[in-house]
C-alpha cells in the first residue's frame, strides 16, 4: 500500500462519510487523483464502497468525560477532622475515557469524543489513550479551560470513602460540537455515553439515537449527574445505574432483590429498553423484557473498587459486539470489574482471551 493509500484510509477510518474532495483538499491532491486511489483501495478490499464502509470493523463511539484520577489511599482508619496519612497516586481516568481504553485492550475498534483543556494534563489524557488502540481524532481540546479531575479518598480497604470531581469543562462541550462529528457517531455499531455531559446535550443525543436507530448505551455517573437525565428516555437501549442511581431515577428505595426488580421496572417505563443495575459486592440485577434475573459476582477480596464500574460496562458492550446474549454479555462484564477489582489500576490489563478464560473457569 501507497503512502497516500495510508493516508486516505486513515482519513476515511476517522469520518466514513468524507468526501472525495475534502480528501483531496486535506492531502493536497486532485479529487481525479483520490477517485483512484480509492479505487484502488476498493478493489484490494480495504474498503468497501460508499460510506466507504470498513470491512469487519466494529465501530464504538464513547462520548463523555475523560479527567486526570487522584486517589489518596488511606494507611489506616480515616479519622474525620484531622489530618490522614495517605498513599497518594494519579492516572488517566473519566467514565467515558475508560470504558474506551478498557474496549481498546479488549481488541474493538473504539474512539472518544470527549473535552481537555490545552494544559499538560489535557495532553497526557489523550496521548495515553492513544496508545491503547482508541481513536482519539474526534476529542477537543478547549483553550480556555482546564481538563478535569477526580479525587477519590479511599480506606484502608480500599473502599470509597468520598470523591471530589472538578468536572466544569464538560458544561463547554456543545450541542453543535456533536453535530460536527455526527458522520462518525451515525457510522458506530454502538454508541456509549456519560452524563457527565449538559443536559441539553444528553437529550438531544437520546433523542436523535431513537429517531436513527442507533444502539444507545448510558452510565448515569453519579447521583447529581442522573437528575440530568431527561424523564423521557425511550432512544437507550441499556442504561447501567448503580443502586443510589436508580433510587434516584426511579423514585424507589433499594433494599432487597425485589426493589431491584421494581426500580428497574419504573426505569423502563421512563422508555430504558434494558436496565444492568450494579450492587456492588451484590452482583447485578437485569430487567429487560423476558428477563429479570439477579447475576451474583464471584467472591473476591478487593484491593481497589476504582474503574470496576467502567470494566463491567465495557465487558457488557464487548459482549455485544461479540453477539452475545444479554445475560452472556453480563456476565463478562461481571468478570471484567472483578478482574480490575483485584488490582490498583482503574484501568485493568484486560484482553478478550484473559476475559474469556476466566468466564468459562
């Protein structure tokens, strides 16, 4: 392959829908030229016509928060009002962004599309994204603002104690920003996205997924950041609420198997076509239709629940793409977090052999 056949195959992998033009007009080439090379391309199956569908590709657009993670560990038991010794460490973190590179170590062709400032973290965000196999073209960096970050205080167990999150970055993150990259969002096999983002946004996007059909995956984030959810909800097609998360979007105190089963039904009704609730060391609960079923997780001793959230959702979407059944996609999903579970990193060293290998244990 040419030079310039790399290059506009690459182009063409960042939008589907360029057209020959604006390839001739980035490469500083004729539109005769690119009209052969494409050609070219098509006959030795690099591509495959017109949106210049990709072969095998299975496209995942992963669309929300990507910020630097602090967490302070404490050395023994927090003492409130005064001073903690603490292990302190920093890494890439945002929901968005790990599920991104948990699905790139997974193997699936995966992009973010998500807001940095034009500071260093910004930079080190998307370069250590980059290099876990994720599409990083479609991301902004904003000039004026700072990248987030997240600070999580953990026991001596490892368990949250709370979390402090500068999140204002993504309030600049535009309706008309996501129209910009709308060919590449349309073109995915899967969407997934966060509510880290505006409001107007997050309907906007459910909106516009139902009336195109698009497969819609939500995290709710946080229990601030589901009150931003719109009450209409038809247009997701699975949404992963943790259990203060659907207390909160269902209006149902969680206290038994059997609340999961009603919260996620008051879910459902808001248009949720599957609901995958997260219990933590409880397993998950799923309500979708013909199946409501409670999914327990293998017993483990966890050394760090940061990013197990993320894992599961990305193991769940993994599972998908793979054609799995809902309860099979849970329940790699179930295996990814307790992988990432037992180890300090938000983001585990996860491969779909290692995934399936201890599935199937």
């Amino acid at each position: 392959m040419s030079d310039k056949e790399s290059q506009i195959l690459s182009l063409i992998k960042e939008n589907p829908f360029i057209s020959q033009k604006d390839l001739a007009n980035k490469l500083g080439i004729t539109r005769s030229a690119v009209a052969g090379y494409i050609s070219k391309l098509m006959k030795d199956g690099k591509i495959l016509g017109r949106a210049y569908v990709l072969p095998k590709e299975k496209h995942i657009v992963c669309i929300g928060g990507a910020n630097i993670d602090r967490k302070m560990e404490s050395l023994s038991s927090i003492q409130f009002h005064t001073s903690n010794p603490v292990h302190s460490s920093q890494s890439c973190g945002g929901v968005a962004r790990n599920v991104a590179e948990n699905l790139g170590r997974l193997g699936c062709s995966t992009s973010l599309i998500t807001v940095v400032g034009k500071d260093s973290e910004g930079s080190w965000l998307l370069d250590e994204t980059r290099k876990h196999h994720v599409d990083i073209s479609q991301s902004i960096t904003l000039p004026e603002q700072r990248s987030g970050n997240y600070t999580a205080v953990l026991d001596q167990n490892g368990e949250m104690v709370i979390a402090l999150a500068d999140m204002e970055i993504y309030d600049a993150l535009t309706w008309e920003m996501i129209m910009e990259r709308w060919s590449h969002i349309a073109s995915s096999q899967i969407i997934f996205l966060d509510a880290n983002l505006p409001m107007n946004v997050l309907s906007n996007m459910i909106r516009r997924c139902k009336e195109e059909g698009l497969f819609l995956c939500v995290d709710p984030v946080s229990i601030t950041k589901a009150k931003k959810l719109p009450d209409e909800l038809d247009g997701v097609n699975i949404i992963f609420p943790n259990k203060d998360e659907a207390e909160i979007m269902s209006g149902i105190s969680i206290e038994s198997i059997y609340d999961c089963k009603l919260a996620s039904e008051m879910i459902r009704k808001r248009g949720v076509e599957q609901v995958i609730l997260t219990l933590g060391s409880n397993g998950i609960y799923i309500e979708a239709d013909g199946i409501s079923e409670h999914v327990a997780v293998p017993k483990i001793t966890p050394v760090d629940v940061t990013g197990a959230g993320d894992a599961l959702v990305a193991g769940v979407i993994f599972g998908i793409v793979q054609g799995e059944s809902l309860i099979s996609a849970s329940r790699l999903g179930i295996t990814a977090a307790s992988l990432t579970l037992q180890t300090k990193n938000t983001v585990s060293n996860l491969n779909s052999g290692i995934l399936y290998s201890y599935l199937n244990q």
